[in-house]
C-alpha cells in the first residue's frame, strides 16, 4: 500500500507512524485515504493534535520515576526501577534508557506529512455550522505549528544524541534506513532558522483566534523560547569546547528578545509557577488530563494511598541559600544552625520539597527514624525528604473519596527566560556589563531572586564567582522541572554530582530532633555518558549511523 495514497503504517523501522483512533476521528481499520482525513477540518485539527502529544513531561518518564531521579537532586525509593541504571551505569546503547529516538521520528515524521498534505488545503464554507472565517484563521496557523513541533522534536534528539538525522520530508521505510546524521550545529542552526521563520507567523496568544482563549498551542513566544533554549545549549561547554563568545551573544540576544517583548512576567507567588494554565509566567505547557497518579507515586508513604517515588537529596536541600544573608549555608557567616537546619532559609525549598515536621494535608510530616512516614517502614524516603513540587497536595486518594485534579508541565516560562540570559550574558560580557542590551546578568538573576524574597547577588563578582551562583540558582528556580539532567550534562560537571547525601533524623528525647548528613551511595559518571548512546537497535536497521564515542 503507497504512502502516498492511505494513512495507514505499521512500525516499521527509524520514521515509521502509527496513527490510532486516539488521535484522530476515525477508525484506523477503515483505511481512510488521505485526502478524507486532510479535506475535513476536524480531522486536520485532530491530526495536529496528535503530533502535540509527542510533547515531553517528566511525570514519573522512567519507570515510575522523574528523571531528576538520574541526578543529585532526587533519589528514587525503588532500587529495582530502571532509572537506576542511569546511576550505576549499566546503561548501553543495547539497553537505552529514556530511549525517545523512535518516539520524536514519529512525530516529526507525522509533522512533515502534515505539512506535505496541508498545504494549500481549503475547506467548503458550507460544511461548517461554525464561524467559517475563524476556522480558517486558526486553520492558517497550523503549519507554524506543526514546524515548532518538529523543531522542538528536534532539539529532544539532539541534547540526548548530538548528531541526527535532518529530515523535513515524508521518507518511505526504505529511504529512512538509509539516512545519515546530520551535525549537531546543522540541526541548530535548522532549529533557529524555523523558530525565526514560524514566530513571525505566529500570534502572541490565541485570544483573537477563538471564542475560548486556547492554552498548550504553540505561540510566538514558545518559538522565541525554544530559541532561547537551543542557543543556550548550544553555546555550552558540551558543544562549545573553543568558548566561542559569539555563541553565548547569540543565546543572550535570544533571551532578551523575549524579555523586552513584554508578553510575560514572573509569578508573584512561586508555588504557582507549575500546575497553572493562566500563569502570567507560563510561555508554554504541556496539558495533561485530571489524574492522580503523579501523588500515587510521591505522596509520602504514611499518607492514605502514598507510596514515594522520587525524593529530594541533601544534595539539593543544601544548595538553598539562607533568606537573611543571601549566602550557602556552608559559609560560617550565613547564619545557618545546624540544630534547626530548615529554619531562615530560602523560601523555595519548603515550596518544593516536604521536610521533617512540616505539615502536609493537615498532617505533621515524621520522616525521622521511627516516624509514621520514616524508615524502617517499607517504602519510607532514604533522603529524609519527599516532593512537594508538581505534587497536588488537595488531591484525595482515600479510597472511599479519591480524586483526580489537571496537571501541567511547564515547558517554558519566564523565570528560565531570565535564568538563560543571565548565564549567557556573564559568559559573553561578565556579570555587570550589560553591552547594547540594557540589562545586566546581575540585574536579571537579581529579578528571580526579588520573588523568592532572597538578598540579590552582591556586586563586584568575578565572571567565575557569578558563574558558580548562576548555575546554583538555576538549580534552585528550576528544582524538578527537568532542567538539573540536562545542565549537568551541558556543563560537563556530572563527575561532580556522583556522591549523593541524606539527611538521617532521629527524634531528641529531651525534645526536637538530631540531624546528621551521610552519604547515601556513590554513583557511576563517566564523561561520555553526556550524550545518550544511539540505541543499537537503530543502528542494526540503519548501517549509516554511528555511534556516539565511548559507548
């Protein structure tokens, strides 16, 4: 059967699509031809749809667990689940993790058919009881979407596995086992060239396109953004091993554009930054339906339905910076106390993770040794901590009241926007000379840091010393939000993050708690395991790809 005659695929190699009734309005067993589907506008709209739903989340991604569960900042409380194996290093190009090759190729398989079928499509006025001229409007964006889809499908490809394929038309199965990759600075550039292309095309919000404001749809903001993003990673020391200042110039100008558009600001409260459609922060989310699942793996065990997942690390816990002073608490003059070690710091860490004694649905949380939510019970954190970011604290999971609530993942937001022009623009120019740009990257992190009620950055840093604050920062203002994976990565720091901490609590008799940091375990971090292996499987069906060094 001709590609060109029937929406119909089985899987079949590197770019192959399986279309179900999921994402369309049809029964795919009817074999409807392609021009069925791309002559009606609800089918279109559904097709576009179903390429959306390639977008990521990290909402338990590697068996049950959040990716940040493969860094210092999380540890996951199953020792069975695979996202282990990203510690132990027993991960392979035979046995990938987070293997999303096959996954975004379908995707961008299905954005170049879209865009090969659409083209010039009209649809007969008298076929809609709706608003015809409406339609069309938001028809007349599609096509800027469907390539944002697959510029972003791309860059997935290319932070895990730099060099890939580049393809923007539909192949058959036999031309796509014959592909070769492209170089990771091709692919950037392609990227870039599509995002300034596609937002100029697209509207700032869907306001103006439908009756009901439209949310999750990419805009001209999430273009710039993914820009923002792809130059930052690409200026990076992973990909940037002369430091070519002109690229962290670029990543700075990308950032800034945004920044003077004007379109967004930050949040007044942090705890609305996630979970929220109409966040004034929000420049991109992926929707997901009501659900509980996410507090069925990270609601603390000891609370009706918990069962843990993914735990904060003392790793993370520590790089909190204390509220009065604005300095780590490793500097004797932070006015950090060992005794109460929770108390006076920055007010992110109890917004994103569930401490000893705090309250958590009504209840004192007692992750000490011995608690109702510590060890020795089965499933308890061996951090001494559990997730409250993402975590949905008013969901029920009783079993006689169980209920689900709408979750969003953040795929970007402003705070980011800001954190990417401040590191990029200290690498450029260093920390307090603003070039042509009229802001400072002090004055930009100073920005993030004025909502979490935090002291700014003092004046007078070295381009090092503001460098190691930065990337703290971004830790703390991005904490679960899938950033921490990936920046270990484009710095080249992940053998600096194997020695993961806890937190061991036991309960003072004479009143309080005793608290001691320990060394939980020592991962395994080679320098190669900054890029994914390609899986083996794809290198079995396609001799012209190679694999990454190392692996």
């Amino acid at each position: 059967m001709k590609i060109r005659e029937y929406i119909k695929y089985s899987l079949i190699g590197l770019l192959t699509l399986t279309m179900s009734c999921e994402y369309l309005d049809y029964d795919e067993t009817s074999y409807n031809r392609k021009d069925d589907v791309f002559a009606d506008f609800g089918r279109t709209k559904s097709f576009l749809t179903g390429i959306y739903s390639k977008l990521p989340t990290d909402f338990n991604s590697i068996d049950g667990a959040m990716r940040s569960a493969a860094t210092d900042e999380a540890e996951h409380v199953w020792d069975l689940s695979n996202v282990q194996k990203f510690n132990d290093g027993s991960w392979s190009a035979i046995q990938p993790l987070d293997n999303v090759w096959g996954e975004m190729y379908e995707g961008i398989r299905a954005a170049n058919l879209f865009l090969s079928e659409s083209a010039g499509q009209e649809f007969p006025e008298e076929r809609f009881n709706e608003d015809y001229s409406e339609m069309m409007e938001q028809f007349a964006m599609y096509p800027y979407e469907a390539r944002f889809l697959r510029a972003f499908f791309y860059f997935e490809l290319i932070k895990r596995y730099k060099d890939v394929p580049l393809i923007t038309e539909v192949l058959t199965p036999e031309e796509a086992q014959l592909v070769a990759q492209d170089s990771f600075s091709d692919v950037v550039s392609f990227i870039v060239q599509e995002c300034d292309d596609i937002a100029a095309e697209l509207p700032e919000d869907y306001g103006d396109f439908s009756s009901a404001q439209e949310t999750g749809r990419a805009t001209r903001g999430a273009a710039m953004a993914l820009k923002s993003r792809v130059l930052l990673y690409a200026a990076s020391p992973l990909h940037n091993d002369a430091n070519n200042l002109a690229l962290w110039e670029e990543a700075a100008s990308a950032a800034k554009a945004i920044i003077d558009s004007a379109w967004y600001s930050l949040e007044g409260n942090y705890s609305n930054v996630v979970n929220n459609l109409t966040s004034s922060e929000l420049i991109l989310g992926r929707r997901e339906g009501d659900s509980n699942g996410f507090e069925k793996r990270n609601f603390p065990i000891g609370f009706e339905g918990g069962n843990t997942g993914t735990c904060p690390t003392q790793n993370l816990v520590d790089s909190y910076e204390m509220v009065q002073t604005g300095l780590p608490i490793t500097d004797p003059d932070s006015g950090y106390d060992p005794i109460f070690p929770y108390a006076g710091r920055d007010s992110r860490l109890e917004q994103t993770v569930i401490l000893n004694n705090s309250i958590w649905k009504g209840q004192v949380v007692e992750s000490f040794y011995g608690g109702a939510n510590g060890l020795p019970k089965a499933n308890a954190t061996k951090t001494g901590y559990y997730l409250k970011k993402y975590v949905i604290e008013a969901v029920s999971l009783a079993p006689t009241n169980t209920t689900e609530r709408r979750h969003t993942w953040v795929l970007f937001r402003f705070g980011e926007v800001l954190l990417n022009y401040a590191e990029a623009m200290n690498e450029a120019y260093g920390p307090e000379d603003a070039s042509t740009y009229g802001m400072t990257a002090l004055e930009a992190v100073n920005l993030v840091r004025l909502r979490a009620g935090m002291p700014d950055f003092p004046a007078g840093l070295s381009q090092d010393e503001f460098r190691t604050k930065i990337r703290n920062e971004r830790r703390v203002e991005l904490a679960f939000e899938d950033h921490r994976f990936w920046d270990v990565r484009r710095w080249m720091i992940g053998p600096q993050t194997t020695d993961i901490y806890a937190m061991n609590i036991a309960r003072n008799p004479y009143g309080g708690f005793a608290y001691e940091k320990v060394l939980l375990e020592r991962r395994v971090y080679q320098d190669y395991m900054n890029v994914y292996p390609i899986p083996q499987a794809e290198i079995y069906k396609n001799s012209n790809l190679e694999q990454n060094p190392g692996w």
